[in-house]
C-alpha cells in the first residue's frame, strides 16, 4: 500500500467454535438415520469440495493471508456449561465463528455466547462461502448479537476488516485536554456513555498540565534535537524556523502525557488554548501517524469515527470540517471539500517534501501542508449523539493550501448534493483505500444506525 504503513501491530483474534452438526441419530429407528447420517451422499456436495478458490480464505490460511489475524483452536460446545465456561474464560476473543448446529439447543447455546457482546459469525469454507451461515443469522435476528454471513473472499476481507476497527475501538483510551464539553462543536463526551456506546476509556486533564508540560520543554535538548530532524523532513516557512523548538515540545509533551495516562487516543478542546502557540496540529499529524488517533476541538465522535476508519482501511487518516472552504462550483461538479489543520506526513505525496507554516497566517504555532496522491479514499462520520454513522467513497482530486484551514482537499464523489444533505457530524473523516463496505459492517457491529451515501 505505497506510503499508507499500519499504525500498529494489533491483532484480531478469532475462536472458532464446533458446537456440532444436527443431531446423531445413530440409536434411531428413524428415516434421518437411514437416509440422511448413513446414506448416499449428496454428488454435487462432493464436486463443490473439489473446487479449488482463487484465494483461500478459510479459517486455518487466515493468518497466512493477514499478519494481523490469530485463529485459535476450535472449543468444542455441546451444551449450556461448555458455553459459559468459553464466555467465563476468554479475554481475548473479537468474534466467535461457530460451526453450528440446526437444534433447538443452539439458541440456548448461542444466548449464552452471546453475552460476550462480541460477533458471532457462521463458519465458511475455503471460497469464503457460509453455506450454513443462514441458521446463525437466523438466532442472530432473535437473539439479538451482531452477525454477517460472508459469501466469498471480498466478503471476508470486508468482515476481517470491520472485525480489526472495531477491536482497534474498544481497546481506545482517550485522553482529552481542557474543558468538557468543547467550546466549539457537538459531540458525545460523558465518561459513562462513552464506555456503554463505544467501550472506551476515558480521561482529561486541565489546560494548565499540558501547557506547563509544553513551557518545560521548550529549549530542551530533546525539543531542540527534534527540532533539527524536522528540518531535514520539512520546508519550513512563515519565519517558524526560529521557534521550532516549541512545536517539537508540543508533540514531546503530548507523547509524555499519553504516556502518564497510559492513553492511545487523543482530542483538545483547542479553541480555548490561552495562546495559539499551543495548537497541537503538526504534533497530532505525527501522533496519527504513530497510531494514536486523534481529534480537534473535543469531538470525540470524530476521534471514534477516524479509529474506525482507520482500523477498517489500515493507515493513517486525517479530519476536516465538511464543505468549509468551498465553492458552488465543487458541489456542482460532483466535488466535497474536506479542510482542516491536521494531516499526517504518510498521507503526502511519495516523493513531496512537506512544509511547515504558520496557524491560519498568524505567525504563530504550526501546521502541515502538502500534495496528496490522487487516489482512492473512504470518508464518514458520526452523529453528535454517537448514533448514526454514515459512509462514502470517492478519489482525491486537488490539494489546496487554503490558510484557514490550512489544508483543503476536494474529493471526486459520485452525489455531493447527497452527501451535503446526508451526512452527520461536527468533523468528518478520512483515509486512502476504498474500504466503504467494511466501514459500514463496522458501524453495524457497534450497533450505529448506518446510512451509505
């Protein structure tokens, strides 16, 4: 994928589970045992298994085709106890694929598996098929857990992908820095729906630590080392060379406090920063970059919204405000407009060499600005309340430096006036890659009310 690396080593682990197939029928004097478990068997059953897929994507190759995904052996449930003892002990799995039985027991059986609130898949085979997988959408319906039923190798890409965002979500933890809520958008920030919606952990601390953390190591051998290296990436322009230093201590102040609050996720309530010296735009395009996601002005929907994108298409991703700094003539020629301060150095054209400005022509603070490839991307967002999440795809057509924002992109769509009157949310999000419908089963399995546009 060019320059677009993975953020971070996470693994999605899946766990296999037999729970047996109809039922044995042997001691019966009964048609089933004659015909069925001890007949002919079905011929075109036979050829099906002879055929050879162009890719095999079955459970046991998995982890040969994905260096992210861990197959464990299968568990073997039979019944109620062996279900609860499965649930009672695993604490790594992200989805149960179950080889699954067509009796009255396995609904009793898939309830149970079920309060692990992780998806239950059906099993398929090496095409990608889940010939059987109608009987696990069927409890699935009743039960009530989330399920997909792939069928073919798209499909489990697509699921593998959902399954990696989703795991990538509940192991976030968010640190916020200043005042709760943000002065300047809407956004879902109470501690306790944050872990009931999204099963995120959840921080915050005061302006005063982070701008005390930043004046500590202004001047620092450290800051003033990072300082070089940024001059050796970098173009710096809008007289920034000399105070460089104090941008390299925002993003060393910032590791530093993730650090402390053990946090891999991060949003500011920027707007009531006491000096614009203190934005942390060049500092989070690099944090992006390292897998910490992050998000401005308090929005924590957005900082939900860029994980899971992200976890779903496998790199970097950046925010914007929608359809700010833009003209009637994108709209009309099928063209959003994504703009904002924040855009990491692996979403750069291969061969550019980024600059570093100043904020919004104030000479103060620091931004990033560069050519983007013009390629495929998966955009979206969420609602203010959490609850709605909504996804599109196009291809990036121009780059802009707009000031104010400083980064502007305008991105081909296939309905712009559908997407201005569709989409949700303060900021919206994107990342390279057309990973529209694993976006989408991601949002399923967080349980969002979907809408694709």
């Amino acid at each position: 994928m060019k320059n677009y690396p993975f953020l971070k080593n996470h693994k999605i682990v899946l766990q296999p589970v037999d729970l047996g197939w109809g039922c044995d029928y042997s001691d019966a004097p009964v048609m089933a045992a004659e015909a069925w478990q001890f007949g002919v068997k079905k011929p075109r059953h036979a050829k099906r298994a002879d055929e050879i897929p162009p890719r095999d994507v079955s459970l046991d190759n998995l982890p040969a085709l994905y260096d992210w995904v861990i197959v464990k052996e299968p568990a073997v449930v039979r019944d109620l106890a062996d279900a609860r003892r499965l649930v009672g002990s695993d604490t790594e799995s992200d989805a149960y694929i179950v080889r699954v039985s067509t009796t009255e027991e396995a609904g009793a059986i898939l309830a149970v598996l079920a309060q692990k609130d992780i998806p239950i898949l059906p099993n398929w085979d090496n095409w990608g098929f889940a010939w059987y997988g109608r009987f696990v959408i069927g409890w699935a319906q009743e039960i009530g857990y989330a399920s997909f039923l792939p069928t073919g190798a798209d499909d489990v890409d697509d699921l593998l992908r959902a399954l990696r965002a989703v795991s990538m979500l509940r192991h976030t933890k968010i640190l916020y820095i200043g005042n709760i809520p943000s002065h300047s958008c809407n956004a879902e920030c109470r501690p306790l729906n944050l872990l009931r919606k999204f099963k995120v952990d959840f921080r915050q601390i005061d302006f005063k630590e982070y701008t005390d953390a930043v004046d500590a190591l202004v001047g620092s051998p450290e800051a003033l080392a990072l300082a070089e290296t940024w001059r050796e990436r970098h173009t710096i322009l809008d007289e920034r060379d000399p105070v460089l230093d104090r941008y390299t201590a925002v993003y060393l102040a910032l590791r530093q406090l993730l650090a402390k609050y053990d946090a891999n996720a991060l949003t500011v309530d920027c707007a009531y920063f006491p000096s614009i010296e203190y934005v942390a735009c060049c500092a989070a395009s690099y944090l992006i970059d390292e897998g910490c996601c992050f998000g401005c002005e308090g929005d924590i929907s957005q900082v939900i919204s860029l994980q899971l994108l992200m976890g779903v298409c496998g790199g970097a991703g950046m925010m914007g405000n929608l359809f700010e700094n833009a003209i009637h003539r994108d709209i009309e020629e099928n063209q959003i407009v994504i703009n904002h301060d924040v855009m990491p150095p692996s979403m750069a054209c291969r061969d550019c060499r980024m600059c570093l400005r100043d904020f919004h022509d104030s000479r103060k603070g620091s931004t990033f600005i560069c050519d983007m490839p013009k390629e495929a991307v998966t955009i979206g967002g969420l609602s203010y309340d959490g609850k709605k999440f909504w996804v599109s795809s196009g291809t990036v057509k121009w780059v802009e430096d707009t000031v104010h924002c400083r980064i502007t992109v305008g991105i081909d769509v296939a309905d712009a006036k559908a997407i201005m009157r569709h989409s949700l949310g303060h900021h919206q999000v994107m990342a390279y890659t057309e990973h529209k419908k694993a976006a989408l089963l991601a949002g399923q399995f967080m349980g969002f009310e979907t809408r694709e546009i």
